[in-house]
C-alpha cells in the first residue's frame, strides 16, 4: 500500500516536470498504480487506517507525486461527520491525460489556503483559480469525457492538474501580499 514514504521530496525535480502522456491499453503497471493511489485516498480519509499508518487525508494525488512522471490523478472527493467517517462520496474518479478546455475570467480561493501531500508545511496565502473550468480527460479504460466543475471541484482539479505540469500552489500565492484579494476573486 502507498504511505507516506512512496511520496517524492518536496525538491525532488520529478516535481516540476511537466508528465508524460499515458498510452492505452494501460500497461499492468499502471493499472496497480491507478489501483494504489485510489486506495491511498480511501485509506488515508478513514480515520482508523490514516491513523495506523501515519496518513495525511488527502483528496486527491497525482503520479508524480510518487515519483511516476505521467499523466495520472485520482480524486476521492467525499463528506463527511465530525468524527471523520465518510458520508457521501462526491468524486471517485482517475482522470487520465486531462487537459483544460475552457475556464471562467472569474476566480475563486479557499479562505484558508490550499495544502498538498507533497508540501508537509503550510504555506500561507490564497491561490486564486479560476471558479469554472471544462476539462477532458481519458478514463482507464482510454475513453473521452468532457466535464464542467465548479468551486470547490474545479479548485481540486485544477491543483491536481498542476501537478501533472510540474506547478506547486504556492507558485499561485502572491508572495507580497498572499492574503490580499481583488475584486475578480471570490473567497469560498
Ligand atoms: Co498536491
């Protein structure tokens, strides 16, 4: 199972690259991949496992972030009680090959932030993105879907797209001002 310890360095170049493109059929390489970070997510948000085996939740992971330098994220988007147990599962989905198609003029930020897996820190400031984006991406079996998300989903999507290009949030924080909003931005 993946733990934190598959998780590259914060420094670590793979980082910054921009992923390769996955061919299909999948290689059975990249079906146990797809298979491990999907189950990293569902472990990492159940309260018990997280806490057996030292897990940050997380809402979603990317390839790269495990040092796999391809173009692959899985989201596992839920709700959940005030103990943590998952109520309802929004996204549980692998995104291959994605690319952004269209995306709104307007903004949209998460007031306290954002964080990643591979940044075991907090770094202060908003990262304005924008509110609406429509994207297309491939799903393992390499069929095309089109899909339209708004705040808070198209916030994670757009960071795990980021990923698969080599960009980290905090490339998005404005560095002088990281808490300051303009008009164009709302804050969710
Ligand atoms: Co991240």
């Amino acid at each position: 199972m993946i733990t934190m310890k598959n998780f590259i360095a914060e420094d670590d170049p793979i980082l910054r690259q921009v992923a390769e493109p996955v061919q299909f059929p999948l290689s059975e390489e990249d079906e146990q991949l797809i298979e491990k970070m999907r189950e990293f997510l569902i472990n990492s948000q159940t309260p018990e496992i997280a806490e057996e085996y030292n897990l940050r939740p997380g809402v979603g992971v990317a390839a790269p972030q495990l040092g796999i330098s391809k173009q692959i994220f899985a989201i596992y988007l839920t709700e959940f009680d005030e103990e943590g147990n998952v109520t309802d599962v929004i996204i549980d989905e692998v995104f291959i090959n994605p690319r952004i198609l269209k995306h709104s003029v307007k903004k949209i930020a998460l007031s306290e932030g954002e964080g990643c897996l591979s940044v075991p820190r907090s770094v202060p400031g908003i990262v304005p993105r924008p509110k609406r984006v429509t994207f297309e991406y491939q799903d393992i079996e390499g069929d095309y879907y089109e899909a339209k998300l708004t705040d808070y989903e198209a916030i994670v999507i757009q960071h795990e797209i980021d990923h698969l290009k080599g960009i980290l949030f905090y490339d998005h924080i404005d560095a002088e001002n990281p808490w300051e909003t303009d008009d164009n931005t709302s804050i969710l």
